[in-house]
C-alpha cells in the first residue's frame, strides 16, 4: 500500500474535495460510507476510484483513496504512482487563485467562487467521463451516480485492496457485450442502446474521445458527437471534465437559467453562438471553471 498526504495550504487557491468529486462533473469517485450526494454528511470522508488496466502505468487496476482531513490531502493506493495520478486526476497543479484573478468582475460568479473557493475541475477518463454524461440526460446527479455505481458492479473489473472490494469502471470491450436489456434493467432507460454502441465504437476502434484533442475546442465538440447519445452539451462535458478544454461551457439546465435571469444578453438562437457569448462573459480561457462553480452554487442553493 502506497498512502502519503500534502498539506492544502501548499497547492494555489486550496481544495474542498467534497465540492470537487460532488459538483456533478465527475459520477467515478464514491464515498466510504455510502453516502455520496447526501445532504448532512461529513465534510472528512474517504472517497475511492478504481482505474481500469488499460489506463494505468501498472497495467493493472489500481485503488486510489482520498480524504480531506487536518488541512491535509490524505491518500491510500495500491499504486506507487499514487501522487501523480491524484494531482492528475483531481488537476492539483492548477492555480485556482491566478483563474479566480483572470476572470471578470461579476457578481453571480464571484458569490459562487466565494461560497466554494476550492472546489476544482477534474481529469477523468475519456471513456468513462463520455458514458457518465451519456447517462446525464434529464437526470439528477444522484441518479447519474447511481448508474455508474450500477454499471461497474455489473461490468467492472474487481480488485481486492486492503481487505476489501473495489469495482473498477467497465471497460469498452465489456460494455460492448452487454446486450440492450441487460444494461436498461440498470435502469438506464432509452440511454441503454447509446451507451452499448458508443462502447462499440471505442473497443472496436471506429472512434476515441481521446483523439478530439488534436482539434481546436469547437471542432473537437463537434468531432464528439459522432458517438450515439451525444450532443453538444454532453460533448462540452468531456471537453471539460476529462480532455482539458478549460474553456468549455456546458449549456445544461443550471447555466441556462443563469443566462436568462443574469446574462440574457448572451441568449442566443443556436448552441453555439450561446456557447460563444456565455464563454466571453465568464472570461474566455478558464469559463469552464466559471461555469462550474456557478453550476454548483446554484444547484446547492448557494
């Protein structure tokens, strides 16, 4: 077992991990205790995420645990490569504090950076991150989590670390070989045939969401709706949330109410020309981080 810590004080503009891996951009990390999404728990639990073979050094599933505790990020893992794939995953070298500075005067995004200050942007794995939000449509975060608790008890890989079971994220070839019933009795709905032929794509190598990358940030969101159940706000989610497009601006629910009780002006009539005003409006380069924290504060009710 590999476990370590770093002190919060150490990395610019600090770390709430509980707003980071329960702001609804990332359904792979889970509580302990269960109690993920639930109002009332503690601010101090361990989280886990389990990372398939396929995308680790090891070439084996690795357990990574966190928690935040004492002023100090604490881990467990069964990786030697622990430090750098939670500064990786959990983007530890970014300077909220330069973003924050870097993003305009105004007043809606400075309460939210105010009430969350902490609260960063995740790497997640192109694969699982792009299923996650192909599961998103009209859902709420918990059921969106849940489905993903569902779909790697089912189809991940187990690993056994300290005593325990862990299920890694399923890969593309297994999700590939669920069959359409198997995947809506998890209750996945009419998102079950999106996410067996989007994992076809991948493990057949017809297409990678990795491979978006390459392009400039509007043709890479159009490159990723070529996978079935995948619009422009899911494609701006992996963008976002996995691929490192830092400008990236979502339009889900929340952002839309923002923009017609606070930004109507950037109301638009197509995605993106929307996409494009409410982007300029949270500061060009890091909007996905404006777009975030907004998300957040008005998801919680501030």
């Amino acid at each position: 077992m590999d476990t370590g810590s770093r002190r919060i004080d150490d990395l610019d503009g600090g770390l709430d991990l509980r707003a980071t891996l329960e702001s609804g951009q990332s359904y792979l990390w889970r509580r302990d205790d269960g109690r993920t999404y639930e109002q009332g728990a503690s601010g101090d639990g361990w989280y886990h995420t389990v990372l398939p073979a396929s995308t680790t050094r090891t070439n084996e599933a690795e357990v990574l645990r966190v928690r935040q505790v004492d002023g100090r990020l604490e881990w467990e893992a069964s990786t030697p490569y622990a430090p750098d794939r939670i500064a990786e995953l959990l983007r530890l070298d970014d300077d909220l504090e330069a973003i924050v500075s870097n993003t305009p005067d105004d007043d809606l995004v400075d309460a939210a950076y105010e009430a969350h200050r902490g609260l960063r942007l995740v790497r997640d794995p192109p694969f699982a991150c792009l299923v996650s939000f192909i599961c998103s449509a009209q859902m709420h975060v918990s059921r969106i989590f849940d489905m993903q608790v569902a779909l790697a008890e089912a189809y991940g890989e187990t690993v056994r670390f300290d005593g325990r079971e862990y299920a890694a994220y399923p890969t593309p070839e297994r999700l590939a070989e669920a069959t359409e019933r198997e995947l809506r009795s998890l209750s996945l709905g009419y998102r079950a045939p999106y996410v067996r032929r989007t994992a076809e794509m991948v493990a057949t190598g017809e297409a990678r969401p990795e491979e978006a990358q390459d392009l400039d940030y509007e043709a890479a969101r159009e490159w990723l709706t070529r996978f079935v159940g995948v619009g422009e706000k899911v494609a701006d989610c992996v963008l976002l949330f996995s691929l490192g497009y830092l400008e990236a601006v979502p339009l889900d629910t929340w952002i839309r109410r923002a923009i017609a009780e606070h930004y109507p002006h950037c109301d638009r009539d197509s995605y993106e020309a929307t996409s494009r005003a409410i982007r300029e409006q949270f500061g060009g380069e890091f909007a996905g981080y404006a777009q975030t924290y907004v998300f957040h504060h008005l998801r919680t009710g501030g």
